[in-house]
C-alpha cells in the first residue's frame, strides 16, 4: 500500500531519515513510535507529498508520489485522510463547515447532499448533534473527533494520525485510540499512527515501528516488540512502564 525505498532526508546539517526502507500494507494499523525530534512526523509528511526526499523514492500501490505532480499528483492525495496533531480547525467556522470543507473543495456535490455526510461522521465519531457548535466552545478530545470526522468525509483508502492523543488526558487518549480501531475495521482503511504513546501504539497497532537516529531498529506486531532485544526498544518501553503486553491491556480496562 505505501512502500519508502531508502528514503533520505534532512533538514540543514541534521540527518532526520537515513536510507529508510518499509512497506505498509494494506488495512493494517502501523504505528511509528519514537523520541522527539527521531523524525516520526517527517515520515508521515513525505507519504502525503508534504516533504520530498533528497534520495529514495515513496510509493502509494503503483504511484510513486514523491515524483508526481499535477492531477497524478491530486489524484493519489484524495486516497489520504489527515488528522494533524492541533485537529487543526478553522476557528471561525462551526463544526458542521469544518467537516464539510473537503468535500466542498473537492466535490460538486449539492449542499444538502456534503451536510447530510458531514452529520454522518460527526455521527461516526460520536459527535451527534454538535454540529453549530464553534471550535473553541468544545474540549480538546472533541476537536480531536471532529479533526477526525473531516478526515475521513471524503472516505479516504488511507488515514494519517499525527499525535493524535498529544494533549488529551489518559481517559480521552484512550478513547481516541479506541476509536481509530473502530473505524479501521468499520470502513476497512489503513492507518498509519505516529505517537509517543507506547500505550496507545501497543494497543491499536498491527506493527509498532521505533525510529531512532534516521532508521527503523524494529518493526514488529505489539508482542513482538514488546519482547525485542534491542536496547532502545528496552529503555523505551521501561520509560514508560511496560513489561508485558498484558500491563497495555490492564491500563485500557481501566
């Protein structure tokens, strides 16, 4: 689904993406863990064309988008849904129009027809009936919902999570995770996560990645990471409490 074949990037003298090679496939939940700064938001950049690599290539199926451009270009966006970190929403429109901005800037579809949608995910996300309400009068896990409804009103094939839980309480992280779940298997996409959030990566993910100075050092299902050798996976999930998988499982049925 998305392939990077010894993707290269950096930012002045910082090497940020070091000849990284992966391959996600399709309708599996992978979850890019990492330090800040290790360069987990770059890699999700590079997937929706937001940043080019100095070498390599990224592939999404058979296109390779960091060389296309134009309406090939647009063509394999509209395959992508984004939840940025801030949910970014436009402050001076409701929750209703924020939803509904993809599809009016994407579409020809009649008004009736993008709000009749838009109250469907809103619906999806549990949001039901919040639509008139302004960005700034709803809590910080709701604006991340609502972030989330606007991702996926176009039915995106793939959905981008940058940090999605940055922010939020446990209790609402936990719900956010839970709900990434849901809607992997209710509409079938591919989820790609970056999070600082072993707990959340080890509970939703298919495959947990852990980047570290430019590289992937494992990449592997929830209790194969968990039982990894490598020594920054060890100091990473000890940072954060985690022996077993069974401690992730006891902290979400809390």
């Amino acid at each position: 689904m998305i392939r990077f074949e010894h993707v290269t990037k950096r930012f002045g003298d910082k090497l940020v993406l070091d000849d990284v090679s992966c391959e996600i496939q399709a309708g599996e939940t992978f979850v890019i863990v990492g330090l800040s700064g290790a360069g987990k938001s770059v890699s999700i950049r590079h997937m929706v064309r937001l940043l080019t690599p100095e070498q390599g290539r990224v592939w999404v199926g058979d296109d390779c988008i960091s060389e296309a451009t134009g309406r090939p270009l647009e063509r394999i966006l509209a395959r992508f849904g984004v939840l940025f970190q801030g949910a970014a929403l436009l402050q001076w429109l409701n929750v209703e129009d924020n939803v509904c901005l993809p599809l009016r800037q994407k579409t020809r579809l009649p008004d009736a027809e993008i709000r009749q949608r838009a109250a469907d995910m809103l619906r999806l996300v549990g949001l039901e009936g919040v639509g008139d309400r302004m960005p700034a009068d709803i809590s910080g896990g709701m604006r991340k919902r609502v972030g989330l409804a606007r991702a996926i009103v176009t039915q995106p094939e793939i959905i981008l999570y940058d940090e999605p839980t940055s922010g939020l309480d446990p209790m609402i992280s936990r719900q956010i995770d839970l709900l990434i779940d849901d809607l992997r298997r209710r509409l079938g996409v591919t989820s790609v996560v970056v999070t600082h959030d072993l707990y959340s990566a080890l509970q939703i993910g298919s495959r947990v990645a852990m980047l570290h100075e430019g590289r992937f050092v494992v990449c592997a299902p929830p209790e194969e990471f968990i039982a990894s050798p490598h020594p920054v996976v060890r100091n990473f999930l000890r940072a954060q409490g985690i022996v077993t998988l069974q401690d992730v499982h006891q902290a979400f049925a809390k």
